[in-house]
C-alpha cells in the first residue's frame, strides 16, 4: 500500500483517494516571469513521479498544474524588458512547456492561468466578503487569519506571536520572510499607472497571488482534494494562505493530503533566482547530458531531502542509468526469439516487487531503482551462465517497461 509523508500530520500515511479510482491532485506551478530552472523542475519531477506511479496502480488522475502570470514579479519584469505582461508570460510559457516535454514531464489534466481565471477570484473574495473574513481597506481587499479557527495548522504557526495591532501585508510575496504576521491581500485595487486592471464586480484591479490558486483549483477539481503538492517554500505563508480561503468557504477539509519537496543546492547553496544561484536544463545540455540523464539526476534520491547539483554528482546519477541501460539491454537480449505472448509470460522474480515496495515508501526513487538495479544484474549473471530462459527474459523486459512507464529514463519515450 502507499504510503506518503502528509506535512499535515507530520508522518507517513496510508493514501486512497475520497472516490476511487479517480485521485484529484493540485501540483503548485511555475511563476512565469522567469524561464523555469532546475531546482524548479525538480518539484515538477518528483510531482510527476508521484503522478506516473500513481496510474501505474491503476489509479485515474485528474491533475490542475496552473500558471502564475499576473503576480507583483511578473508585472514588475515585464515593465523591466519593456514588454507587455501577456508577451512575458507567454514567452517563458511557451519555455517551460517545451523543456517539460525534453524532461518527459506529463502533461496536466488542465493548465489554467491567473489571467484566465479571474472571475473566479472575484467570486471566491465576494463570498469571503460576504462572511465577514475578508475586508475593505482602500481600493484592496484583505483577509483576516484570526476569524479562521485553526489557521496554521499546516506550518505550525506560533499564533501567540501574532501581534495585537492590525497590520496588513499588500505585497503578493516577501522574499526572505517566512511569515507575514498580519492580514494577507486578497485583491490589488486598481491605483494610478497600473498596467494590469481588470474590471470587474468588486471594482478594477487584480487578485494577489494567495487567492489565485484556489481560484484555478476550485471550477476544476472541486472543493475537496486527495492531494495538494509543491516545493517546501510554499509551505511557509502560501499553502496555509490557500488552505484557510477555500475551508473558510466550504467549512470541509481542503486536502487530505500536503507534500512538500526539498531545495536543489549547487555546490552547497540553495538555487533561487532571487540569488542569481541558478542552472537551466539548457546549460547541462550544452555540456552534453541528455533530457533522460537530467531528469534521472534530479528524481534519483528522495523528494524530502535536499539534493546537492555537483559535476560528481551528476557524474554519479548518469553511471548508474548507464548501467541501468546496459543491464535492461542484456535482458532485452536474453529476450530475442521469445515466442510467449508478454501477457502469458512467466513472472520476473524480484523486478516489481522490490520496485513497489521501495515506491509504496513515500516515494523512494533511489531504493527502487538500486534494488531493481541488483535484480537486473542478478538476471545478467544468469545470462551469461546461459541460465536465463528467454520466456523468463521477456517477462523481465516487460516488467521493466511497466517500471519504465514511471521512471521514464530507460527506454526510448513512451506516450504520457
């Protein structure tokens, strides 16, 4: 059975859907003001990862991956490359799609945007309106934490440093603050010069980002998760910010589920661009690595533990897939003029079991693939002892395809 970390309860918990067999997943996604780079897409991967495997169990996934496009940086960065805020987006978009294919990264059920999405903001802030939650202050509309009992709970906030004096946070993020402690903006009322204002009912502006999220999840998934997933930076003020909108409108749990995934470090330092501390998929190109030797480096390891971006690292991850290749291909061999259909194929001994067992812990990429990596060269001593029957071969070159349809790094790409 799988088992997944939920950052909810702070351990690991038996995971089934609220109506199987279909699994309703939140993926947080890029802001796309700024190409995406490799600590980004490490979170995309291991939310892919989880994704794969999750179908590979015959589950049915209906997943939102949105796009961040009308936030304070993306406004910002269009105003400095003297472009318009569409042009911007659409561009580092149209970037992040096309390194999501290279990397094998499943396409979403849907992929809203912010721009796209609006009246449902407005909707959502008017109800919370409505309640009393949210408020006027000027043109912006705020939302107060304190009328939601339980705010919090996700990232344990200390409550008892809340101040007793009203402050308002009007900014959509505060880099290097963990938390904000005050009221957070709902909606940026419209001021002079502005060049991003929609009209609307609650009067021209735009909504912050913590209220952008539930508005690209809630007309698609519904108001109740199996799974909401994202980088460990979103578990301080966003994911708590989203959590206390949506269960303020509904007064039901939001998800069941919260993942958060690890930093990528280079030589030893965060990646962020906020630093200028950052690697592009294009740069490990140009160096020769391949889309699936990227790809394995960054889900080779285990998606709650930080993971250290060094030339002897990714050196390391790109043996072990070349020696994943090598023994998967001894095997295909061995296979060669195996005449039994792949469904009437005897079992392969070891190969999905051990890759499941691995997996169904949290999502252990590198235990299941070191202990398919031991069952593959048990299969090759064999082989070459002339012990491998080629029936028994074709049922491991099968299995391996199935393990390959969730890694996606052994054989050539296979459809999503």
């Amino acid at each position: 059975m799988l088992r997944l970390y939920n950052t909810m309860n702070r351990q690991k918990e038996v995971f089934s859907p609220r109506d199987p067999p279909v699994v309703k997943f939140f993926t947080c996604g890029p802001s796309v003001y700024l190409r995406p780079h490799l600590g980004n897409f490490r979170t995309f991967l291991y939310e892919d990862i989880l994704e794969r495997y999750l179908l590979s169990l015959g589950l049915r996934v209906e997943r939102v991956l949105p796009f961040t496009d009308i936030e304070d940086k993306a406004i910002a960065q269009a105003e400095k490359e003297g472009m318009s805020l569409s042009d911007l987006t659409g561009k580092v978009a149209e970037e992040f799609y096309r390194e999501a294919c290279l990397l094998r990264i499943r396409p979403p059920t849907w992929n809203p945007r912010s721009s796209t999405t609006v009246e449902y903001a407005v909707e959502i802030i008017e109800r919370l309106l409505e309640k009393g939650i949210a408020y006027r202050h000027g043109p912006d509309i705020f939302f107060d934490p304190l009328k939601v009992p339980g705010f919090g709970r996700l990232a344990r906030i200390d409550m008892a440093r809340w101040p007793g004096k009203k402050r308002r946070f009007r900014k959509d993020t505060y880099p290097g603050i963990r938390w904000n402690y005050g009221d957070f903006i709902l909606w940026h009322g419209a001021r002079e010069g502005d060049t991003a204002v929609w009209e609307t009912r609650i009067g021209p502006g735009r909504p912050a980002w913590n209220v952008q999220d539930p508005a690209m999840a809630l007309p698609f998934l519904g108001t109740s998760l199996d799974l909401h997933a994202g980088g460990i930076d979103n578990l301080y003020r966003h994911h708590d910010y989203n959590l206390a909108i949506v269960e303020s409108l509904t007064g039901r749990e939001y998800s069941r589920f919260w993942l958060h995934g690890e930093h990528l470090l280079l030589d030893g330092r965060k990646m962020s661009k906020s630093r200028g501390n950052i690697l592009y998929l294009a740069d490990l190109l140009a160096e020769g690595c391949t889309p699936e030797e990227v790809r394995f480096f960054l889900v080779y390891g285990h998606y709650r533990d930080r993971m250290n971006m060094t030339k002897k690292n990714l050196d390391a991850a790109r043996g072990v897939l070349g020696e994943l290749r090598s023994l998967a291909g001894q095997v295909g061999e061995a296979a060669e003029g195996a005449r039994v259909p792949s469904r009437a194929s005897p079992p392969a001994p070891g190969l999905e079991e051990v890759f499941r067992e691995r997996m169904d812990d949290d999502l252990d990429v590198k235990g299941a693939v070191d202990g398919v990596l031991r069952s593959l060269q048990g299969l090759a001593d064999r082989r070459a002892g002339r012990d491998l029957p080629p029936g028994e071969a074709r049922a491991a070159l099968d299995a391996l395809r199935r393990i390959d349809a969730v890694l996606q790094v052994i054989f050539p790409r296979q459809e999503p």
